[in-house]
C-alpha cells in the first residue's frame, strides 16, 4: 500500500476520518511555508498538499489565486520549490500530495517531473485540468514512480464518468462539494449532500472519498462528516488565516486552526 492509501487504513482503525490541509508553497515567503507546514503537523492534519503556483489556476478561487501570484512573485520556480519539500520532509513522515495543473508535468515530462517529486518525498499527485481520457502517459509515468493520482469528480458528473475516474484514481477520489472554484462561501447545498449519496454508492468503500471547495470551519467539517466521507479538504481557511496574520504568529495560529479541524474528524 501506498503512503496515502497506509494513513487511512490507520485513521479507519482508530474511527477517524482525515484531515487534508492544502497549502501554496511559496506563500507568503519560504519562512512563512515553513512556519505553516509546523502548525499544520502540530495540529493533527493527517495529509498535506502543496500546491505548485500556476499562471492560470482555472479551478482556485480569488483567495488560492492570489497566494499563487504572490508565490510567483517571490521566485517559487520547481528548483525551489522540490528544495523546500525536501526541507518539510526531513521533519515529517505525513503523506504529502502536489497539487497543480498538467502544464507544469507536461512540459518537463510526466516521468522526469514525478522522479524529481518522489526524490524530494511526494507521495501523490492532483492535477484538476487533467482529463481521464488523456491520462494514459501521466498514469503510466505515476506506475513507475509509486505515486497515487488523485482525480476529482463534480456534483454533476455522470455515474458512467464516475466509474471511469474510479479506474483511474489512487490514494482517494477528491469530490468537489460546489459549482464553481475553491473559496466560494455557500451553506451546504442539496445538490451536494445528492452527490456525497451517488458517489458513495458507485464507489462502495473501494476508495476513501475526500471532500473539499467548501469546508472552512469546524461546524462545515461536521457537516460534511455527518453525510459519510472519508476525508475533508481545507485549502481557503488556511492560506486566508497566513494572509492576515503576522509571520511570527503563523505557526501558532494554524496549529490552534488545525487543532479545531482535526477535532472534528475523531470519534465519529
């Protein structure tokens, strides 16, 4: 078993459900990025991705679009950015997941790009413009390094399509909980809690279910907790809670964050 797929056989053990805690490395600084990872590892997050800043993040909202820009302001290139995973792995062994857009791997090489990640400690992959049916080279290269690669699925993604992605997918199926990009605030809709429902029922316990793009407190973890998934995925909260806070106090307050989150996935 892999990195991911061994942390949530634990977490099943113990009846806990995981935290996955995303982050834009880069972001404010590399002291900052730092500072975070502590808080984040102090506060129980069970599995943290690292998103690579891109030009055109057409799934992120204004909040992780702007983390983005400003990564790439201060020089985040993938030179510095693999030199700071291999900073964050020397000081945890929590599964760490990429998160990014195809372009990037595309244009170093899928297998050059994913023998770079697994050297500096990566486990897995989530690229949310990769399509299933161009995957072929990207899931052959991901073979031959040992990394998991995490598809997404929307509320209105067919069953057929769902059946496809689950072929595909490793490490856990990312379920996007809303029309639209990351960081948009809505109350829990129907449509949402009929799609947790149908994904469950074609998944069948084959393959831990994450959600995300609408959990940002403690009461929105319940929430989606209480309808079955196996993960929720905080991306916003976090990188809103870095950008209004002092950089000798970011590690604090995310280890304070992440505490109330994690809570959250315990006992259920």
């Amino acid at each position: 078993m892999s990195k991911i797929q061994n942390k949530f056989s634990e977490l099943k053990s113990k009846k806990e459900k995981a935290l996955i805690a995303y982050i834009m490395v880069g972001f404010p600084n590399e002291t900052g990025t730092m500072s975070a990872i502590r808080g984040l590892i102090k506060g129980g997050a069970d599995i943290i991705e690292l998103g690579f800043p891109f030009s055109d993040p057409i799934a992120d909202g204004p909040v992780i679009q702007n983390a983005s820009t400003i990564s790439l302001s201060k020089g985040t290139k993938l030179q510095q950015f693999f030199k700071i995973i291999k900073k964050i792995r020397k000081e945890t062994n929590i599964p760490l997941i990429i998160m990014t857009y195809t372009n990037i791997l595309y244009r170093q090489g899928y297998n050059e790009f994913m023998k770079n990640a697994k050297k500096a400690g990566i486990d897995g992959l989530i690229l949310p413009d990769m399509s299933v049916e161009e995957s072929n080279n990207y899931l052959d290269a991901a073979k031959r390094n040992k990394m998991d690669t995490i598809f997404l699925i929307s509320p209105n993604t067919s069953k057929e399509r769902i059946k496809k992605i689950l072929k595909a997918t490793s490490g856990f199926l990312y379920l996007v909980s809303i029309f639209g990009t990351t960081g948009m605030r809505t109350k829990i809709q129907q449509y949402t809690i009929d799609a947790i429902k149908k994904t469950k029922k074609i998944v069948n316990k084959k393959i831990p279910i994450g959600i995300g793009f609408g959990v940002y407190t403690p009461e929105d973890a319940k929430k989606f907790l209480s309808f079955g998934v196996d993960a929720i995925i905080v991306g916003s909260a976090f990188l809103r809670l870095i950008e209004h806070t002092p950089s000798n106090k970011i590690e604090s307050k995310i280890t304070s964050f992440t505490k109330k989150m994690k809570n959250t996935t315990r006992n259920r």
